[in-house]
C-alpha cells in the first residue's frame, strides 16, 4: 500500500519521534502550524475518522489514552487543541488516521 505514514511507520521515511509503543507513534509534523505540532498515529492502517469501527477501536482508545501522557512530555501544561481533518471537506491530506496536536502557543479561538 502506498500510504506515506504506514512508510514512517515502517521506518522507510524518516521522521521526527517523540513518543512509540506497539500500538501508536507521535512525530513532529513537517511543516508545523504552531510552536508545537506533533502527529499520533494508529500502526495500523486506518484511513480516516470514516475508517474506524470494532475492529480497530482499540488503537483509537489507545491513542485517547496517551494523548494527556505526549502533550504533558511536550510541555503543554497551558492547554492544546486536539485535531482530525477527515475527507475532503476538512482538507485531508494523508489517508492514514491521524490526530494533530498543536500548543505552544495561546491558539486562534476560530477553529474554521
Ligand atoms: P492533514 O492535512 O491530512 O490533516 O495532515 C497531514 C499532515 O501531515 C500535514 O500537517 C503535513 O504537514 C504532515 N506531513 C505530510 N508529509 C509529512 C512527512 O513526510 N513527514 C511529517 N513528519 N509530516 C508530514
Ligand atoms: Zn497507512
């Protein structure tokens, strides 16, 4: 599958970690949108928001779970947003699951 995170994933695209267990990967986004934009990921292909069901839940709950743990490790103890753009409307760019987390900095109150 030509899919670019399941390729940072694999290790094949190098990438910027900052945390990694079996089940999820948080990296630096490449072309960051506030002081600290990080990107946690399912190691499972997952396409979107739309591609989640009972069968790979459990990466998502995983994910929900270490969100505060990866936000705390990156100093965000003044707040963060939490964020999935899923499908064209909301300007998906990569069709892998993905959740961006962005702090650093007092954010735009607009959202849209
Ligand atoms: P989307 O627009 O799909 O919600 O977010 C995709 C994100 O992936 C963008 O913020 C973009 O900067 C980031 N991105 C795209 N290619 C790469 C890459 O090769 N490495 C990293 N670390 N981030 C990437
Ligand atoms: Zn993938």
């Amino acid at each position: 599958m030509d899919c670019l995170f399941c390729k940072i994933i694999e290790g094949v695209i190098p990438s910027a970690k900052v945390y990694e267990d079996d089940k999820i990967l948080a990296f630096k986004d490449i072309n960051p949108q506030a002081p600290v934009h990080v990107l946690v990921i399912p190691k499972k292909h997952i396409a979107s928001l739309d591609g989640i069901d009972s069968t790979n839940i459990d990466y998502v709950n995983h994910i929900f779970a270490k969100v505060p743990e990866i936000a705390a490790s990156l100093g965000l103890g003044g707040g963060y947003r939490l964020i999935s753009n899923c499908g064209d409307d909301a300007c998906q760019s990569v069709k892998h699951l993905h959740f961006h987390i962005l702090g650093g900095k007092k954010l735009a109150e607009a959202m849209a």
